[in-house]
C-alpha cells in the first residue's frame, strides 16, 4: 500500500513501523493556522520507511 503519512496539530503521537513510497509528501508533521487545536507537541517518528516520495503534487497551485 502506498501511503502519505500527516500529523496535524497533534499531542503526543506516535508515528512508527510506517512505510510511505512514491507519493509527493512522504512523511509531514506539522500544524495548520486557524484551528482550535494549536501548537503540536510531543510526535515521535520512528522505524519508518520512507522511499522515493518525489511525486509530482497534483493540487491546483493558486
């Protein structure tokens, strides 16, 4: 299965024994403005595979 992995302004995750192939992100923490829930915390990352995530991104660019 081919997989982007996103954690958006989380507490405390755990990321791991993931594998993320040829899509555009691969694996993205981070936290978006204008949502209740802010400053993320606490994410940890591990055993992952992350492979060749060089896919062109097929969103409309503004």
């Amino acid at each position: 299965m081919l997989l982007v992995i996103e954690i958006e302004n989380s507490y405390y995750a755990d990321v791991f024994d993931n594998h993320a192939e040829n899509n555009t992100g691969g694996i993205l923490v981070f936290d978006l403005p204008d949502i209740p829930q802010q400053g993320g915390h606490h994410i940890r990352v591990y055993r992952n595979k992350s492979i060749n995530n060089n896919t062109d991104n097929f969103a409309s660019r503004r």
